[in-house]
C-alpha cells in the first residue's frame, strides 16, 4: 500500500471538498450525498427550462429561488430576453441535445412548449427521475394525459401542471362551498371563456416562406407530422392549429373546469357531444360548444353527487346569465364556471378568482383543502419536489388530478372533430375510447372555404379532405402516430 504523508492526504483533501462545493450547481442534489428523492428544503433544485420565451419565463421568473442551469427554446428571437436574463444558463435550441449533455445534473424541469410536444418533453425527463412542472394543456391527446399520469405514479417524482388557479384561496373557498353542501347538489354546469384572441378558422397557409435564422423548425415541428415554415404557426398562435394545440377549450377550460372537476368528482365522462362554426382541416374553429354527461357518482359526506351536464363555450358564444344574475355585475369575459345546485348558484371566474353565490350568500365553512402558501403554484411545486416520495404532500395540481383532467377536456377537442357524425359518442374512459362509432363511417372535413359573392350573386366553393374512417381518426385524436424518429415511453404497469 502506498503511504500518504499527513500533509498529502490534507492537502488531497481539501481540493476534494473544494470540488464538492463548486459542485451544486452541476450535480443534482440527490447524488450529493443525499436522499433518493429527497432535497433539503434549504437547498436549491437545479432546474431545466424548455420553451422559455413566452408562458415559460414567467414559471421560470417564480422559480428564481432555485438554480435555472439550462435554457432551450426554438426560437432564439422570441426567447432572447429569457437568455439574457439568465447569462449563467447554457442554451440550447433542441431539448434533445440539452437532455442529453445536461438531465443527469438536473433535479428538475419545466416544460412551456407548444402543446404537441409537452408529453415526449416531460415523458423523458420523468422516465430519467426528474420533477416536472407542466404547462396546461398537460398534453393534446388523452392517452399522453394517462401517460405522464401513470409515469409519474410510477417513479414517484413531484409534477404540477400549470394551471395556477388551482392553488388560489378562491378555487379553495370554491370547492369547500362545494363540499360543505352550500349550493346543494349539482346537476347542470356551464363554462365559457372569450378566447381564442389568437388566429382561427382559417384554412392552412400555401405561400412557402424561409425558416428565421434564429429558429430551429424541425425541433418545433417535432413529433407532429411535417409541414413547411410559415409565420402564422410559431410563436404565439400554434394554439390555432390543430397539429400544434388544441384552441381555445385547450387553451382555458383547464383554467376554468378544475373547480368543477375536482370539486364534483367528476372523473370519466359517459358521453360527449361537439360542434363548431365551420370545421377546417387545419385549424381550430372559431367558436364551439361541447357538452359533456357524467354518471353518478359516489356521494360525499355532506354532498350528494348525482348525474350531470357540463356544457363548454368559447369563441364568443355565452350561456344565458343564470336567473337572479345581479344587474349590473358582468361574468369574468376571460371565463366562467356556473354550478346550478338545487339551494344555490355559484359563479367561479377565472383561475377561482372571488366566486359568488347568487343568493349574496358569503358561507364560512370548514377548511378541507391544503392552504398553499401565498397561493404561489410554481413555489407549491418546488417544495413538493423537495420532499421525499415516502412522505410527499403532493402539489395543488399534481399529474394524479391534473392528468384525468385533460384527459377529459382533450377528449372534447377530439369530439368536435368529429362532430360531422352528428351523434352523442359514449366513451369508455378506462379503456380511452369511442363506442359506438358506427363501423365503416367515413368522415370530412374543409380544406379551404373560396366562398365570394360575384355581382350580387354567392358562389359557394369549398375543397374537402377525403373521406378518412371514423373509428381511425378517433383512435388518432386520442393517442397520435408521431412522426417517424419521435417515440414515447411504453404505458407503465402499475
């Protein structure tokens, strides 16, 4: 054996721990000597940032307490300011590579992409045991939403989706009327927000234009099937688009529902019906209304829980203001979630900001739910990621309620595309599937409407799609074939 003189084995030594000190910001908590699973709350999470340009800075801004060691987004233009912001952060413009060079140091991620790719993002990073933070719409398809769901539950780690009304005192004060029997029981609910207040409607662009230096299109495109460069896609309005979002019920509803949903237990729906100004190939519709019929379910201590409708709309179509409505007091024009009990009416706006009864009633009623501090959702997130999984308390929107959430609002979505069936379609939430779809239906849709009026006169001119099974673009609209390279993780066995 080699002999070590004191001084040596000092001097080794300290460069030792100089390196374990320098090390944090590069090494995730749990390998410096830590718990699996488990952060000192008085540590730092090391975060990853992907699509940082727009909803993303602001998550990213609420988790400055922690370090943001990585930045990607596809568009350097629109995501210039977020890199300046954060010099230390190494960019990337594929989360692919920025995985690959820098997910080992990470404890964490926060995904802000474009709806179609935060499924495989958050899919990867939860497979590799990172944390998760989500922006709504969780996903825009529902066997992704089971996925993340099940993924999650599987490697225990702490995920949040981004719909930050869910931890307000509101949405709180909201759902413990709810189970405290305020307004009785629920048997009809309508929600409507004002969006989209981006493009919609339109048929898809034919002029070919360059790809921006500073964009990386093939990244954004990513699993969606691959289509030309056109600045009417990326970076705001891809929620018009059917590849990229899911409109405005993607856009909003799992702001203005989650009341509903996890106040009423709604879970599975039995049934759905769709329909929408005119339905394009390509993009969103304008406006639509989608209803939902949910089963009984089991009754809570003190509210019964029996059959009811849900009815969504946007685009701006309204419910009628509900009777005894107050004069003079307009509904939240960003949304609303009317409940209609056999007592009471409640109005819930937006995010669960202030809701009322329309009896003027204020109850104080026992606490139920978890208080999250200073209502703050990203800070909720970040204290559950330091938590171990034994003893977690889970976040205000956590995969394991936000995920059958979206399960249901993306259903919807896919409803209204087929709404050319012109019937209610029963679905089989367990198994994620239509019905009764007859066998052998063929379905279309508008390529591009060339209505004009010529002397007075209207010619109608529309170029459809072919004719596509009805049970195969259902199948389609719930779990998507990705692109060839793009692949998700297997359904976990749990």
């Amino acid at each position: 054996m080699t002999n070590i003189s004191r001084r040596n084995f000092i001097k080794k030594g300290s460069a030792a721990l100089a390196g374990m000190i320098i090390a944090p910001s590069i090494v995730p908590n749990t390998v410096l000597g830590k718990t699996h699973g488990h952060v000192s709350p008085s540590d730092k999470l090391n975060i990853l940032g992907v699509g940082v340009g727009g909803r993303g800075a602001a998550d990213l801004q609420a988790m400055e307490t922690e370090n943001i060691i990585g930045l990607c987004d596809v568009d350097w233009k629109y995501a210039g300011h977020v890199f300046d912001k954060y010099p230390k952060a190494k960019r990337y413009n594929d989360y692919r590579k920025m995985y690959s060079e820098m997910l080992k140091s990470a404890d964490a991620v926060m995904v802000a992409t474009a709806d179609h790719t935060h499924a495989i993002i958050a899919a990867e990073a939860i497979a590799a045991g990172k944390h998760v933070y989500v922006e709504k719409p969780l996903t825009l398809y529902a066997y992704e939403s089971r996925l993340l769901t099940n993924l999650a539950k599987k490697y225990k780690v702490a995920t949040q989706m981004g719909n930050q009304g869910a931890s307000s005192a509101g949405a709180r004060q909201a759902i413990n009327w709810l189970w405290n029997g305020e307004i009785g029981e629920v048997t009809r609910i309508e929600a409507f927000t004002d969006r989209p207040i981006w493009p919609q409607g339109m048929a898809a662009p034919k002029e070919k234009m360059s790809i921006p230096d500073t964009l990386n299109w093939d990244a954004f495109i990513g699993p969606a099937p691959y289509r030309d460069y056109h600045s009417s896609y990326t970076p705001w309005n891809f929620r018009g688009w059917w590849d990229f979002g899911s409109g405005a019920l993607g856009d909003m509803a799992n702001h203005i529902l989650q009341v509903a949903f996890k106040g009423l237990n709604l879970g599975y729906p039995s049934e759905v019906i769709g329909s929408s100004t005119m339905l394009m190939t390509d993009a969103c519709p304008t406006a639509q209304k989608i209803t939902y019929k949910f089963d009984a379910r089991e009754n809570m201590p003190r509210l019964g829980l029996p059959a009811c409708t849900l009815t969504w709309y946007d685009g701006g179509l309204l419910p009628d203001y509900p009777e005894g409505h107050p004069l003079g007091k307009k509904m939240d024009v960003n949304g609303c979630c009317i409940f209609y009990g056999t007592k009471d009416t409640m109005v819930v706006p937006c995010y669960g900001h202030e809701p009322y009864l329309l009896s003027g009633r204020k109850p104080v009623v026992p606490e139920r739910l978890r208080v999250v501090k200073d209502d703050n959702h990203q800070q909720d997130w970040i204290r559950a990621c330091k938590e171990s999984a034994a003893n977690r308390v889970p976040s205000a929107s956590d995969f394991s309620e936000s995920g059958p959430l979206n399960e249901m609002i993306v259903m919807g979505v896919a409803a209204v595309r087929l709404q050319e069936l012109g019937q209610w379609l029963k679905w089989d939430g367990k198994n994620m599937r239509f019905t009764n779809i007859p066998t052998g239906t063929k379905i279309r849709s508008i390529i591009e409407d060339k209505f004009q009026i010529h002397d007075g006169h209207p010619t109608f001119d529309r170029t459809y799609s072919e004719p596509v099974d009805a049970n195969e673009l259902a199948a389609r609209l719930i779990r998507p074939v990705y692109r060839s390279g793009w692949k998700l993780p297997e359904m976990p066995v749990l």
